[in-house]
C-alpha cells in the first residue's frame, strides 16, 4: 500500500512545477492559475508564497542563487528574497497564443521549458514548441509542432529525454547527448490512450522508470525504461498534475493537483483537490542540478 498525505490543502487552480532543492530542505511549486511560486518546507509544515506578474511555467535552481523560470512571456530569472524577476529572453514575443508550460533543468545544468497553445474555446493548433536556454543565456529550439509541452524528464545516465505533448496521445523517448543537449531518434515510449488521459509532468527515479502524472484519472503511473507499467497509485482527487522526489533522503514523490475553477459540487466524493500530496512509492529519485547560467 502506498502512503498518501495531503501536506498542503492549498485548493490550487493549477499545481504544478515540483522542485526539490536539497540544501535548503525545501519543495518550490507553482500555481499557474492563481500566479503563486510556492516554497514548502517539510520540516515545519509552513508553505510560503510569492506572487507573480504572469502565469508560470516551470522553476528551476539557480547556481547564483535564487530560481530560472518560464512565465507566459518567456524565460526569467527570480530573486526570492527580493521578489525581483529579470528577464532573460521571450522566443515566443511575435506569438500572441502561447504561453509557456512544464520545463525542469537536465542533469549537466541546462534549463529547458515548452510552450503550448492557450485559447479558451479556440481548437487547439500545434504552434507550440520545446526550448532549451544554455548557461550562456542563448536559447535553442528543440522541437516545434507542440500543442502542450509536458512530462520532460531524462534517464539517470542521461542518454535518453522524455517528452510529451498533452494533446498528442503519447511520450516521446529520444537519444540525448549529454555533452551539447542535442536530441534525435524520436520514438514512441509511452502510448497514453490505454490509460484514458493525457500525460502531464514526470520524472525519473534512481531505478529508471519513468514516473508521470495522468490528469482526470486521479492516477500517478510508474513505467520501467521499456515503457511498460510497473505500478499505479490513485490520488483521492481527480487531476494530478505535476511530481518530483524529495526529502532528505529522496524518498517521498511530491505530486501537486488543480481545481480548475470548478464547482464545489465535482469535489464531493473527493478529498483536497488541488492540494500538495506526499507520497511513500518505495523507490529513491535523483537531483536535478541548478541551472548554471
């Protein structure tokens, strides 16, 4: 049995963005919706926010202290204990229908972010694509033809990235080159339409396996390097959204839900929807580096 505590019961109307920093002891999360990086620390329950002129995308460490981040206009640096936000560079400015979405730094001190399609009512275009900003501060499209950027993440040895597009049905494995963060031989590695819903944001434990969240089902599904399913664990609330390993020793996978601004009438049968769950998996993840830009 797996153990599942709601730790934040922060109804927020878009969690998402897990990042463990492992000197700090601290868990950052975003949510989109209401403009709020949140900063959990487990140790004495507080969870801290700090508002935000745009919606976000993703957070990653900084290794000059602080955070790199995506809003809607592009990629960011942030200042915590100022609440100062720099920009870095927007490669979506000429692009009115996007905004920026799931994103997390690879393991030689990149940071990568997608963007996605957002037009309420409109049919969704893929316009949107995957980025990746170096420390030098150039930015480098990866993929493009994107309808919703999500569950980026990279295998413990770093040969292989995985990537999603929500409204694509499936996650991407693709060979990655740890030295210049090229990627190529894109494939198939997860078929989502087995699973009744899309993929959302993922990571990677210390064994290998592909760990992502599936919206609508209330499932967090674990997935071995081949692509099967190894393990499914279902939240008391429907739209998982996000998840990451942390604590001291790694051990607990910190999965963020949304409310979507729906009525209180859907939650009924469920418990802290759009709260910040921990949860005892059995299995050990690894640290992501800090951006060293």
């Amino acid at each position: 049995m797996v153990e599942i505590t709601c730790v934040v019961d922060a109804r927020a109307e878009l969690g998402e963005g897990t990042l463990w920093d492992p000197k700090a002891g601290v868990l950052w999360w975003i949510d989109i919706w209401k403009k709020l990086i949140h900063r959990y620390d487990p140790a004495t329950g507080k969870d801290e926010t700090f508002e935000t002129p745009e919606y976000l995308g993703c957070l990653g460490l900084r290794e000059k202290g602080g955070l790199v981040l995506t809003m809607a206009n592009g990629f960011h640096f942030f200042d915590p204990a100022t609440g100062t936000f720099q920009a870095i560079v927007d490669p979506e400015s000429h692009m009115p229908n996007t905004r920026f979405n799931d994103g997390k730094p690879d393991r030689q001190g990149r940071f990568w972010s997608g963007s996605m399609f957002e037009v309420p009512g409109q049919p969704i275009e893929f316009i949107g694509a995957l980025y990746r900003l170096d420390p030098d501060l150039s930015v480098h499209k990866m993929i493009d033809g994107i309808g919703c950027s999500n569950g980026l993440a990279w295998s413990p040895d770093s040969k292989t990235m995985y990537f999603s597009d929500s409204h694509a049905g499936a996650v991407w494995a693709y060979d990655f080159e740890a030295a210049t963060g090229d990627i190529e031989n894109r494939r198939t590695f997860i078929d989502m339409t087995a699973t009744g819903g899309v993929a959302d944001g993922a990571t990677v434990d210390a064994e290998g396996c592909y760990w992502v969240t599936i919206p609508v089902t209330s499932k967090v599904c674990r997935y071995d390097p081949d692509g099967e399913l190894m393990q499914t664990v279902v939240l008391p609330t429907d739209l998982p959204t996000c998840c990451e390993f942390g604590g001291k020793n790694l051990d607990i996978l910190y999965v963020t839900s949304a409310v979507l601004k729906r009525p209180a009438s859907h939650f009924v049968r469920q418990k802290n929807p759009g709260g910040l769950f921990a949860l005892d998996v059995g299995v050990k993840g690894l640290t992501l580096p800090a951006f060293k830009g």
